[in-house]
C-alpha cells in the first residue's frame, strides 16, 4: 500500500511538503505500521504543492512495476534459502486533498466535490467560489445554490453509465 500526504512545515508560513510511504501489508497487524516496517517512498519539497506531482511518485512506482516483473528475492534464514516474492500494489490512500493527485480530478470544493460522477452538487455562498457539500437549500437565493434539498436517506447514486455516456461525447466530438 503506498500512501500520500502533505504537511505544513511551519505553524505561520505556507510551505507545503509531500511525502509518500510505503506499508508492507503481509506483515501481521500488530507490525504494519511499526515505524521500523513503513518505508518512505518519497518527499517532496515545498514551498507550493507540485504542479506535476506523477513525476516524483514515477522514480517509486517505476521500482514497484520492476519488482513485479522480475520477483522480489528474498532470503529466508528459518530455512536458509532464498525465495522468490510476488509484490502487489492493493491500494493507493491520501485524505481529500491528496486524493486529487492520485486520481487526477475535482477537489473536496469543487462544485461536485464527492467527485465528478457523484450528482449532488455542492453548495456555494453568494459570489463565492468555494463548495460545500450541503444538504439542504440557503435561505437566500443564491445562483448556483438554488437546486432542491435533497434528503440524507435518498442521496443519488452515480453510475457507470453516466461514465459510458460521457466516454462516447468525448469519442463523437470533432477534433481539430
């Protein structure tokens, strides 16, 4: 499992850093998150969040597509002898923020922030850029905002179809 996330270096200045780890899941549970069994993938440096994150995650993943092409030998000194490993990449994880680098879409305040084939649509104060995922509609009218409330127990459900039908307006469209 590879994870990514930023922190704030200094409580009053805005510098951003990256850092991506990896953690060996067929340790048993009370071992994963040992700081001893989680390896650093990567750091990244600020001051501002990279415009182009995938070429420093490239050089860690590029050593995992290796491994998974030629077996990762280990030695094993209960049997004094060597074996050959098989390496899975199960998961990619980072908080809201970071998940953006990975996948490549919206953010946690776009306008459909539960990400792009979620259709509720967040909700913005008057002039406002930033979204919000409310449930219910502002008192004001608010353009953009003005979309009926929608119940907690009924929430809408994207689909794969709505991916399929955007897929096809993509592939139908003139190109110049």
């Amino acid at each position: 499992m590879v994870s990514l996330d930023s922190a704030q270096l200094y409580e009053s200045k805005q510098s951003d850093c990256w850092i991506y780890i990896w953690i060996i899941l067929n340790l048993s549970p009370d071992k994963q998150y040992k700081k001893v069994h989680v390896c650093l993938g990567g750091f990244i440096p600020g001051p501002n969040k990279p415009k182009n994150i995938d070429s420093f995650l490239f050089v860690g993943l590029h050593h995992i597509a290796a491994l998974q092409r030629e077996g990762l030998h280990i030695w094993d000194v209960s049997e004094d002898r060597a074996f050959k490993s098989g390496l899975y990449l199960l998961f990619t994880t980072a908080d809201g923020p970071g998940l953006v680098c990975w996948d490549g879409m919206v953010g946690h305040s776009s306008r459909k922030g539960c990400r792009v084939y979620c259709p509720m649509q967040g909700r913005r104060k008057n002039q406002g850029t930033h979204y919000y995922p409310a449930l219910l509609k502002p008192l004001d009218n608010i353009p953009g905002s003005d979309h009926p409330n929608i119940n907690v127990f009924q929430l809408p459900l994207g689909g794969s179809g709505d991916y399929a039908d955007n897929l096809m307006r993509v592939i139908s469209a003139p190109s110049r």
